[in-house]
C-alpha cells in the first residue's frame, strides 16, 4: 500500500489547511476567536486522520478513520458558510470562500470514492 503522504486526498487535505489559516487570517479577531480557533482544529483534522487511519492495521479502521475525515470535512463546510453568512471576510476577498467550498467538496467526492472503495474489500 502507498504512503498517506502519495494519496492526493491527503495532498488536498493539506492543501485545505493552508486555505483555512488564509482564510482566518482574513477574519477580524474581534468576537471571532472560537470560530478560527474550530476552523482551524477541522481543517488540521482531515489530513491527520487520513493519515491516522491510513497506518492503522486493518481497513475498517481506516474507513473509521476516514469517516471521521468526512465529518470534519463536513463541519468546516458550515464553518466556511457562517462566515460567508456573517460576511466576515473582506469585500476585496469575498470570492475566496467558494473557493475553499470547492476545495472541500472536491476532498468530499475523494474521501467517498475512498471509502467506498475500501468498504468493497470488507
């Protein structure tokens, strides 16, 4: 089996990192503190279980894994929507949280493809 690190879902996922600390660094700090702080510990748990799961011993751990990956994923989403939502990101930037949506719901598609695949050798 290759290392999580040749997975382009994982390679995407730490790519997703990188957008989220953008994109909370554009957030006022002001009142906004727990939302970065969550967006931030979402977005460093998709590679990281990834990876966990990827060099656990069996594959249902690793679909667990993955599943977990999935959640977070999802719970970023909505992060990403509240601060649209709240229109917490500058004016100048405002077309950069659909970009990471459109990250998010690419590594979505992935980690399902992954799982599905994994859960037909169970």
């Amino acid at each position: 089996m290759e290392k999580y690190q040749d997975l382009t879902v994982w390679q995407k996922s730490m790519e997703l990192v990188k957008q989220i600390y953008c994109l909370t660094d554009m957030i006022p700090d002001k009142g906004n503190y727990a939302l970065i702080d969550q967006m931030r510990r979402a977005a460093i748990s998709v590679p990281s279980n990834i990876a966990e799961g990827h060099d656990r011993n069996s594959t249902k751990e690793y679909i667990r894994f993955l599943s977990i990956a999935n959640g977070s994923k999802a719970e970023l989403l909505t992060q990403v929507e509240i601060c649209k939502m709240l229109e917490l990101v500058p004016y100048a930037d405002r077309d950069y949280p659909d970009k990471v949506i459109d990250l998010l719901n690419e590594i979505g598609k992935m980690l399902n493809v992954l799982i599905k695949r994994l859960g037909d050798r169970v």
